[in-house]
C-alpha cells in the first residue's frame, strides 16, 4: 500500500508512505538490505537510524530522503521531496512518521 500527501499538480508527493506485507521477517529484511545496496550503488548518501525499535537506514539523493525499515514481515518506506521540511528536520520528520505508522501497526488488526 502506498499513499501520498501534498500531490499537485501531477508532481510527486511531497511525503509518501509505502507499507509492503511478505511471507515472513527474513524476506522483509532482505527487501531492506536489497534497496540499501541499491541505493549505495547509485551513490546516494546512506545512513542508519533506529526507529521505534526497529534498524533503517535513511536514503538521500538529490530528489528526495527516504527512510526504510523491515518491521517483522512488513517493509515501511517515508520518503520526503527535498523541501517538505527544511533539510535540518528531514531526519526527524521522517523517524515521527514512521512512529506513527508503526504504532498504528501495533493496534490494529493482524495481518
């Protein structure tokens, strides 16, 4: 499921939420690891950040930040067009939204 926020114009969102269910964590983690080797490969800047309890890695080039996650067997990605917030609230903005969504993950129904 993805949803996005702040679409005109035909333009990409300015925040976009994509939450991905797999058969099982490992497979999740895998996604994760996949993408963040993707993305070093593409010379985007790659860091870690801890959320919720969980290990992500935040993903920045020049468009965008994206924050992923594997969260059990759920893949959880935040990303953020560049001027959303200003460049020194993006690592924080997007670790709340995640919050967010993994918290509602906890109370909701399973999967």
């Amino acid at each position: 499921m993805t949803c996005g926020y702040g679409v005109r114009g035909g333009r990409a969102p300015l925040v976009e939420v994509s939450l991905i269910g797999y058969r099982d964590a490992a497979v999740a983690a895998e996604r994760v690891a996949l993408t963040v080797a993707g993305a070093q490969e593409d010379g985007d800047r790659v860091s870690r950040q801890r959320v919720g309890g969980y290990d992500g890695a935040l993903l920045a080039d020049r468009q965008d930040t994206s924050l992923v996650l594997a969260a059990d067997r759920r893949t959880l990605v935040v990303t953020l067009r560049r001027g959303a917030v200003p460049p020194t609230a993006e690592r924080s903005a997007l670790g709340e939204i995640a919050v967010a969504v993994l918290d509602r993950l906890a109370t909701a129904a399973p999967a």
